[in-house]
C-alpha cells in the first residue's frame, strides 16, 4: 500500500504534490493527468494504484479528494500525441496538471522515471509510484476516473468503437470497429494499429 514516507521527507521545504497520467497505451483519446496536493491529517482511507481498485471505488475515492485535496487536471490531445509522441504528450499533460494547482508546489513527485523538462517545480521520479507514494496514488485516481469519464462521452458520440468500456485501448472489438468504421478525429494516427488501416486505405485497389 502507497504511504506518505516520500511526502514527508521533502514536505519542510513546502508543498509537495504526486503527479500521475491516465492514457499512454490506448489508440484514441487523449492523455491526462492530475497532480495532488495533500493535508496530512485529510488523507482518504483506501488510497491505491488505481488499476487496483474497482470503477466504484475509484469514482468514490475521487470525489473525496476533490474535496478534502488541491487537486490540477492537464490535458494533452490526439493531435499533441500525434505531434510530440505520447511520452512528451504525457509530460506536457503533467506540466498542465500542476499548473492548474490552486498553488504552486514546491515540489513534484512524478510517476515513473522520467521528469518532465518543462517541469515547473522541483521534481523527483518515483517508479512504481502509484503504489508507493499516496500522492501519486491519488493523481493516479483522478486522472483515470477523468479520461473514463471522456471516454464515456465520446463513445456516445462515436458509437460501435466501445469506448465506454474499454476506453480507448486496443481491444479486440475496438480494433474489430477500426477495420470495420474506419479511424475517427479522436484516434491517434501516429500508434500503428490506426496508422496501418490509413496506410491500407490510401493503397490503390487491384
């Protein structure tokens, strides 16, 4: 279970915030990320990895921490992802999330091996952080129940790709709906599955 041990450690120099993102692997949607700022003494029981945890929890757990946390939402788009590669499109996400902090931290804990460049605070990669570092846990939380929930909406306006339930990623049915549909605005061109089908649709027929 994730604990506040790297929080505490760097918390005398003044806010310390977990960041995390919701999106890399999936052919459509964009990438999103949530940085958090704790109270010590307001920290939700249950905090996890957010792969860890069922919808529910994870809707519940969100909620609370909107409440009782500071909490920034950063957004990076299919065309960004297109643009930059989905691991730039990740960080800028990241750089978003906590620019959108009610205030500036004095430092970032940031999932996984990489710090952003752009990172506007000082920052430390934590792999594995989701299930080490409650801050990040909770970033982990509320990005994922934040892309579900774009997701969700997209799929009612893009029927038959499955996004309400599998959001995105290459599932069978969704790569099953590429072939079939054909690639709309919100699938990345640049992952290979959506890129091949655009190549295969260019070919001239026999």
């Amino acid at each position: 279970m994730p604990d506040d041990l790297h929080e505490s450690a760097l918390s005398a120099h003044g806010p310390v915030a977990g960041v995390d993102e919701a999106g890399r692997g999936p052919l459509a949607g964009p990438v999103v990320a949530a940085a958090v700022i704790f109270d010590p003494a307001r920290l939700p029981a249950g905090l996890d990895d957010s792969k860890r945890l069922t919808q529910a929890r994870r809707e519940a757990l969100a909620a609370a921490l909107v409440a009782q946390a500071e909490t920034g939402i950063g957004i990076a788009s299919v065309e960004e992802i297109d643009r930059l590669n989905i691991l730039q499109a990740s960080h800028l996400a990241m750089c978003r999330a906590l620019a959108a902090l009610p205030r500036p931290p004095a430092h970032a804990l940031i999932d996984g091996n990489l710090v952003p460049k752009e990172c506007p605070c000082l920052a430390t990669a934590v792999i594995g952080g989701d299930a080490r570092s409650v801050s990040i846990a909770a970033a982990s939380i509320i990005a994922k129940v934040t892309r579900d929930r774009i997701m969700r909406d997209l799929a009612q306006h893009f029927p038959g790709y499955g996004w309400e339930t599998n959001m995105g990623y290459p599932s069978k049915s969704h790569r099953s709906a590429l072939q079939t549909l054909g690639v709309t605005p919100h699938h990345r061109r640049s992952f290979a599955p959506v890129r091949n089908i655009l190549y295969q649709a260019h070919l001239p027929s026999a």
